[in-house]
C-alpha cells in the first residue's frame, strides 16, 4: 500500500498494533508506533490503549512506561485505559504486588479530579487486589464505596471477598457475605451498605 502511494491512516496502524498485541509480540506493536510516527501519523487513544492492555498482560511496569508516554504527548486516557491499568497492577502477580495495588489505588483515586467514573472492573480488581495482599479492611472500604456510588458488585466482587475472608479464618462473615449476595447475585442494595461485621 505504501508503495503504491497510498497513506496509511491511524486506524489501519491500530489494527496492525492490535493484532501483535494479542500474539503478545510487544516489540513489533513498538515498532509499528515507531514507523506511524515517522510517517506523520500521529498515536491516539486507541494506539495507547492496545499497547497497555497488552503490556498488562507480560509486563505491567511497561505498561505504565506507555500511560506516562500517553500523557506526555496530551493523548487523553479514557475509562478502557484505566480499567487496563487498574486491573493489570492488581493482577500483576510478583513480590511487588503490594507496592502495584498501591499504584493502582493511586490511580483510583485521581479519577475524580479527571471526570472520570470508576467502573465495577475497576472497583472489583481493586478489591481483588487488596484480598491477595492480605488489606481486608481496604477491600471492604472500597466495596463500601462501590456501593455508594450505586455501582453494583458482580461475582467476581463476591468471590474475592469470600476467598480472602475464609482464608482470614472469618467463615461466619463469609456466610454471611454469601447470604446478603442471595447466593445467586441478587443482593438487596437499597441501602447500599454491607455490614460485614454484624
């Protein structure tokens, strides 16, 4: 195509990123920013997102290595590059997983002054990540908050907040968790709180 003359637009450069991506072949994603950028094709939203989500996936330091680029160049994140960047910190799994929740809530938590509402992806792999560092207190705050702001817990809420109770010895609050969720995802959240410890 290019030899023929024709100009590729960001959107076919998108979809040549997204498909290394998800083969998980970072370096040749790079290398086609690398070659839109010297053809005067500017990244966007869409470029950055791909290049984050897939850094999660190996190499969630990179990941943020991109997010911090991202800003750099005054391309605005959206809510898809957050749940990227949330979710990949509290999954990423290594000796320095506290310190990556941290990061995460860090970014959580300027969400507000950015216009930008957390979501349950957000919500639940926060709580999720707070659960596998052994922060209870943390996950039940940030369920409480989810809650206030009518935003609803899914299974994948539930279950983390179960496993990290029964594993803290706490089974009777499990069962209880269990039994306000209905057992089936039904939970009455007229008032939008979880007492955990009643």
């Amino acid at each position: 195509m290019v030899e023929k003359g024709l100009m590729l637009s960001v959107v076919t450069y998108n979809a040549l990123i997204n498909g290394y991506c998800e083969r998980g072949m970072m370096e040749d994603a790079l290398d086609v920013v690398e070659l839109m950028e010297s053809r005067n094709v500017s990244p966007n939203t869409r470029t950055y997102n791909e290049l984050i989500h897939g850094f999660c996936k190996k190499n969630v330091h990179k990941a943020m290595g991109v997010f911090h680029k991202m800003l750099e160049g005054r391309v605005s994140p959206s809510v898809v590059t957050y749940n990227s960047l949330i979710d990949g910190q509290c999954r990423s799994g290594n000796f320095e997983s506290a310190k990556r929740v941290g990061e995460a809530r860090e970014l959580f938590d300027s969400l507000e002054e950015k216009g930008v509402d957390a979501n349950m992806v957000m919500y639940t792999a926060l709580i999720d990540g707070y659960c596998k560092t052994d922060k209870l207190e943390e996950a039940k705050l940030i369920l409480e908050k989810m809650l206030s702001k009518s935003c609803l817990p899914n299974t994948s809420t539930f279950n983390a907040l179960i496993h990290c109770l029964c594993t803290d010895g706490k089974l009777s609050e499990a069962m209880l968790l269990e039994k306000k969720n209905g057992g089936e995802g039904s939970a009455d959240y007229s008032h939008h709180r979880y007492d955990l410890d009643s």
